[in-house]
C-alpha cells in the first residue's frame, strides 16, 4: 500500500525538522522516569518508545494527525541534536570546562574551585610532572599518623643530613619534633625534614610506602612519591590532583599554621639558636583587596622549574587552589599566582 509508505516518509520529515528545531545543541534530558543515564558523552538511554500503531479503516489525513500527537507524546520529541556542545575539559571529574582563559607562561598550572571541586583554570593538568619540595606537603600529612609527640626531643644523626640548600641542623643538634616539622614546612628544609621522618621510627623506604598507600586512599591516580624529601625527580603528581591534595593538606590545622609561618625560630637543647624564613613569597602579600593567603608550598629542582601550590579565599567564603608547575624563575611563580588569583575573583560577581 502507498499509505504505510507515505506515514514512513512523514515520520522521517517530522524528526527531521524537529533536528532543525533545536539549533544544534545537544541531547537534552526527558522525564527522568523514563530514560537512564548513559555515561558516554551525556548521552540518554530511552526505555522504549510506545509503538504508532495506525488503524486499517482510517484515512490518509486521520493517519497524519495521530502520527504527528504520537510523536509529540513520545520521548524523542524532546531530543536535541549534536552540534555547539563541545565536551568538558574536564573530563575525569565530568566537570564542566574552565570558564577562564589565559595564557599562563609555566608548563602546567589550575585553579580549583573549593566549593563547586571544579578546575576553573587549567593548562596542562592531568600531566604527570615532577613536583620538587611540594613532596613535603605529602610527607607532613602522612607524618601526622606516627608523630611521637611534638614536644618528643630527637638527635639529628649523620644519615639525616641532605644537601641541595642552606644547612640549619647538624649531626648532634637535639630538637623537638615540632621544631622539624616547621623546618620542613616554612624554609623546606631537607635534614629537618629527613629527621622528620626518622623520627617516626620507620626507616625512609618504609615511610615513602606509608606516603603512597595515603595517595591510593585519596584517589590521587597519577601521583608517586619515591622522596619523601623532593629531591628527586621520581616525585611526580599533576596539576589537579597537586590542588586536590593541597586543599585537603591545608584544611589541617597543624599544616596550615605552619606553611603560613614567616619566619621559625627556636633553640636547641644545647642551646644553639636557629632560625628560618619561609621560602612563601605571598605571605608578604597577603592579605590583598579582601583576600586571604590560607597556606602553601614552593618547590625546586632542574627537572621541575619553580613550582607552587597555594590556597586563598575571600572575605565571603570563596576559596580557591592554585597550582603553578614549571616555571622560569623564582620570582614567576609568585607573579604568575597572583594573577590566576586576581583572574577568580575578579571574574566572580
């Protein structure tokens, strides 16, 4: 018969202008009682459709009038075509792409955003790239699970001198454990942090497992520590999952008011004063225009360039991660922060 071939090209035209009808965007959801989520490129799964049925008795024009209800009522009336929609640069978390834009002169960089956990500023930020002293992050919050006491007094011994910077801490020197955990953090110094570790009763090796096994929990997939001083360039993470990790570091209270200390002093039991200034740069600079700094970490090796990870936030709340990996010069690093911080806030309401 002419009539069910007829239907068939109308049902084709229908679909075909309700293609035109949406203006290139993508698949939009219909009722949520009839689809199931799919999981590549947003895609919906329709539960199926009710079949048109058209009756033997009726007419040609009656038979186009139920076809064109039918596919109203149906769920694919509602779909939306490829076209504009481009994927999330984000792909890993489904978030949605980075809202700013700027041409950040270091290999790899990020801002998250604390309260939506999305990176609204990337370059580069699922590559792996070695991680220098921001490795001492890693190693104070695993320190934190085997910490004998702050006020425990430890001997530095001959196999926790490291070299790679100014020495503070010779072989001898008695200090409290709390003296070497501010070492480490505020001026990343590698004996203190050395004798940090030692000072856990677990040998280096078995110390950088503890350090990996945390990683695995966190869900920090490309990261791997094999220092855990930093010196060398096994230490690698990302971008993003450096500015996931940081936030959760800095949220801790110990850790925080350390890496925001200008400057460490004390006296060992000798009596020998020491003192270290942080290697922070933004601690001068903040607060800033209503902005906090809530802590941070620089690092330093050939392989690694100059790098930093820092919080901020705002006087209502908006906290932010940022990450720079790779820069040129100690000086760059500081400069290219405060401008991914000055492109957030400026850009929110």
């Amino acid at each position: 018969m002419l009539i069910p071939a007829a239907i068939s090209l109308l049902i084709s035209t229908i679909f075909l202008n309700l293609g035109l009808m949406a203006n290139n965007t993508f698949f939009n959801q219909a009722n949520p009682a009839d689809q199931t989520q799919g999981r590549v490129l947003g895609v919906i799964e329709y539960q199926g459709a009710q079949k048109i049925v058209l009756e033997q008795d009726n007419n040609f024009n009656q038979a186009v009038v139920k076809v064109i209800e039918q596919a109203k009522a149906s769920p694919l009336s509602q779909f939306i075509f490829p076209g504009s929609s481009k994927l999330p640069q984000n792909r890993e978390k489904n978030e949605v792409a980075p809202s700013i834009h700027y041409e950040l002169a270091a290999e790899n960089g990020a801002i998250l955003d604390c309260g939506s956990d999305n990176l609204v500023f990337s370059k580069k930020p699922d590559r792996t790239w070695p991680i220098a002293s921001i490795t001492k992050l890693f190693t104070a919050f695993t320190f934190l699970d085997y910490n004998p006491g702050w006020e425990t007094i430890y001997q530095i011994k001959p196999e926790d001198k490291r070299e790679g910077g100014k020495i503070y801490l010779f072989t001898g020197d008695q200090v409290k454990v709390k003296d070497l955990f501010y070492f480490s953090l505020v001026g990343s110094d590698n004996t203190a942090t050395a004798a940090l570790v030692s000072a856990t009763g677990l040998s280096e090796a078995e110390f950088v497992e503890k350090i990996n096994e945390k990683i695995k929990q966190l869900g920090l997939k490309k990261t791997k520590i094999v220092d855990p001083i930093g010196l060398r360039d096994g230490d690698v993470s990302t971008a993003r999952e450096v500015a996931e990790f940081a936030r959760i570091a800095l949220a801790n209270e110990e850790i925080k008011q350390a890496s925001l200390t200008k400057k460490y002093e004390f006296t060992t039991v000798q009596g020998r004063k020491k003192a270290i200034a942080s290697t922070n740069q933004l601690l001068s600079s903040f607060p800033e225009a209503g902005i906090n700094i809530l802590g941070g970490k620089t690092g330093f090796v050939n392989s690694a360039g100059y790098c930093f990870v820092s919080q901020f936030a705002d006087q209502t709340g908006r906290s932010i991660v940022t990450v720079i990996l790779g820069a040129d010069s100690e000086n760059g690093r500081f400069d290219l922060t405060k401008k991914l911080v000055d492109l957030y806030y400026s850009a929110k309401p």
